[in-house]
C-alpha cells in the first residue's frame, strides 16, 4: 500500500508546487508549499519511500521540487541574510565533506539540503503565511496523538514500518514508545514539543482550544515514551507559568501540568520511570557521544577538526572509533554531530545562531528556541527531514520580521530585526 501512496503523493505535490507559481498568487506559493512539504515529511514515513528508485532519500528530492518551485516567483525579493549565510555555510561543509571522503548516498546525506530549503523559504515568506504553516504543523500534531494510541494498542503503527529501537515505554509498562507516522519514537516527541510550544505561546488560540490542545499534546509526549521530551514539556508549560502574565495563559499551563500529573499517577509511576530510564543504557550512551568531543578536536587532522567528515559520516566515525556504541549507531546529540560533520566551524555557527535566535525572540516566543537547544543534548534532531524541518521553521519564525508584507518583503528601512546584508 504505502509503496504506491507515497510515489503518488510525492507526485501530486510536486504537480501542486509547479501549479502554486502558475495558477497561484505568488505571495501564498511558499506558505502553500512549506504547508504541504511539512505535510508530506509527517504523516508518510521515509520507510515508505524504500522501494523507489533512491530509497528514503527521494523524500529530500520531492522536497527540492516544490519548494524551489514555490520560490521561483520569488527570486527578485529573497533577501541573504547572515543567519542564511551561517545555516548555508553549515550545510555546504557538509554536504563537500561528504562528497571529499566519499560515503554513499543516502537519507542523512541530504539532510543538510532539506533543513536548509525549509529554513530559505520560511526565511522569506510573509508573516500571514509563517502564520498558516505553524497552524498546519500544530494540526499535524494533534493528529498524530489519536494514531500514537491507536499504535500503541495494536502493536504497530497504521502507517510506516515499526522501528527497531522503539522500545518498552517507561510510563506505559508492557507498551512500546509510540512513533506515529514519524518513523521514530523520538521524531513524534520533537514534533509534539513544538506544537505544545507554539500553542502555549501563541496568540491566535482560545482559552479553551489552548488548554484543550495542550492537554492533546501532553497525552502524545507520554506516547512517545520519551523522557527528555516529557521533561522539556513540563519546563515549557513552567515557563509560561513563571513568564506569561496573561491568565488563561496560566490556566492553559496549570491544566495541561495537572493533566500529565493525573495520567502519569494512573499508568505508572512517574519519578520511579523517569529515574529508571534516566539512569538506562539511553543515558549512558549520550554521556560516551560527549566525552567524544575532545577526540573529534584533537584527534582528527586540521580540515576535519576544523570542518568535519560531511553529512553521512556516523558510521565511518564509529569504525574508526571516534565514536563507542554498545548497540547502535547513533550520536543522539546534534551538538557532538555537527561537530562531527561540520567540524568547529559548523558548531559554533550553529550556536551562534541559536543565541541570537534567543535573544531575538524570548520575549515573543518563549521558550520555543531554547527548547530545541535543550532537546539537542539528546536527540540530533537535524537528521531527521521532519523535525529538521520543524526546527527551522521555528527559528525562521523567531527571525522573522513583524514589519514584513504579504509578500515576505522586510522593510528597507533597516528596521528589521533579523540579521540583513545591505546592498
């Protein structure tokens, strides 16, 4: 089944990204776009994709299609900032690392591309259209709760392959970690962070649907099965209790902390499975990707150390020992990875950006930058086409320019907020 839906999805969105520039007006091309490829990478797992010619990796092609089509129309306003510089250099060293030590093709080799393209269009869509895609994923979130349960009592997801490294969920005992559509455990959970983030701090919801979503989401985080995640989510609901002066911004978070306390109480308990699985081989494991960092410094030559092995490169750096693994090949770290294969200079770019995001952005956004910096200590979430795609979105949003028109143009005034080269 999934063999012919996904061929035919990608190919109808790529009909539908050509027929933005020709039928559309090009001010809605790349909300329309962003709206669908953030669609597409959702709720059709890249298991789908294993039997078409590429594998996984003709997600990242279709991706391409119609968000270059999207910007297309575009070209003459795309504006080069030096957060786009920053995030075009990381990728470039990537992708040119990958390419001079010669690994494969695969998923992870275009992962740098897809985050990339989501963050350029974002970048220079229209607030109104900024506006529409976050609802879109906010949707796709709350989707995914209902098909998290049903997995969850089945025993397998509706659509995708179950993945292998799933695993017993610490707060349901005798269940898996649910992944939904997501292909991993740890992918639904970073999406489901987002969603709840945006929700909390966003303008646009009622009282009601505010508290209702939240408390959606919060039941998804313990789905998934995922620690961190279910401790970022306590911290961002924290967050807008101690920082939010509105009060059903309040009653939103008092609500949703009340309703993971209750569930939690009911299906286990909580601290005794936080403890347990904080104190697991999962822990472990990140600690060992840390204490990797001063080998991928020291002992790599200048041009690694300084610019990577590129995209791709995981599994040559555990051969070669980089990297100690008692059973996967994994880093679940984006900091030591990018350090991996972007070297210091990818790294320090990256949290270059991630601070002035911050800066930029707390007192309208919260805590939705500094969730991801937490999240990457344990997840390298950039890997994954999805949440790499979330995740620029956010930061596009944290960038973004309240000033801009309907059609992402920023004022030329110099008034921007985000980081803008002059002509």
């Amino acid at each position: 089944m999934m063999e012919v839906l996904a061929p035919l999805a990608g190919a109808g969105l790529a009909f539908v990204g050509v027929s933005f520039f020709v039928l559309l007006r090009r001010d809605r091309a790349v909300g329309l776009a962003l709206s669908a490829t953030a669609t597409l990478l959702v709720l059709i797992p890249p298991s789908a994709y294993s039997g078409l010619p590429g594998g996984q990796s003709a997600q990242a092609a279709i991706v391409l299609i119609v968000l270059s089509m999207s910007l297309i129309g575009r070209l003459a306003a795309i504006r080069i900032g030096l957060d786009i510089v920053a995030i075009a250099t990381i990728t470039a060293v990537q992708i040119a690392g990958s390419a001079a030590h010669g690994y494969p093709l695969a998923y992870y080799t275009f992962s740098p591309v897809v985050g990339f393209l989501f963050y350029v269009a974002a970048r220079n869509s229209s607030r109104a259209e900024l506006s529409r895609v976050i609802n879109t994923i906010v949707v796709l979130a709350v989707l995914e709760v209902p098909l998290a349960a049903i997995e969850v009592v089945v025993q397998a997801p509706l659509i995708g392959v179950k993945s292998g490294s799933s695993g017993e969920n610490p707060f349901l005992p005798f269940w898996d970690r649910a992944q939904g559509t997501l292909g991993h455990p740890l992918v639904l959970s970073g999406l489901l962070l987002a969603a709840l983030t945006w929700v909390i701090v966003s303008k646009q919801h009622t009282k009601k649907s505010r508290t209702l979503i939240s408390i959606t989401l919060g039941v998804g985080l313990l789905l998934s099965g995922s620690s961190t995640a279910l401790i970022l989510g306590v911290l961002v609901v924290t967050w807008s209790l101690l920082f939010q002066a509105r009060p059903e911004r309040w009653l939103a978070a008092g609500v949703t902390l009340g309703a993971i306390a209750l569930v939690g109480s009911f299906v286990s308990i909580v601290p005794d499975a936080l403890g347990n699985d904080l104190s697991g081989f999962g822990t472990a494991h990140r600690i060992s990707s840390i204490e990797a960092m001063p080998r991928l410094i020291l002992d790599r030559g200048f041009w690694e150390a300084w610019f990577g092995n590129g995209a791709n490169s995981t599994a040559a750096l555990f051969a070669d020992g980089r990297f100690f693994s008692g059973s996967f090949l994994a880093v679940d770290n984006q900091y030591v990875l990018l350090l991996a294969q972007a070297g210091l200079v990818g790294l320090l770019l990256f949290v270059a950006v991630l601070i002035y995001a911050t800066v930029m952005s707390v007192r309208r956004l919260g805590p939705l930058i500094p969730m991801f910096t937490l999240l990457g200590l344990s997840f390298d979430f950039l890997q994954w086409y999805a949440t790499s795609a979330v995740f620029f979105i956010a930061l596009a949003d944290a960038l973004h320019s309240e000033r801009r028109d309907e059609k992402g143009h920023e004022p030329k005034s110099g008034t921007s907020r985000g980081f803008v080269l002059k002509s």
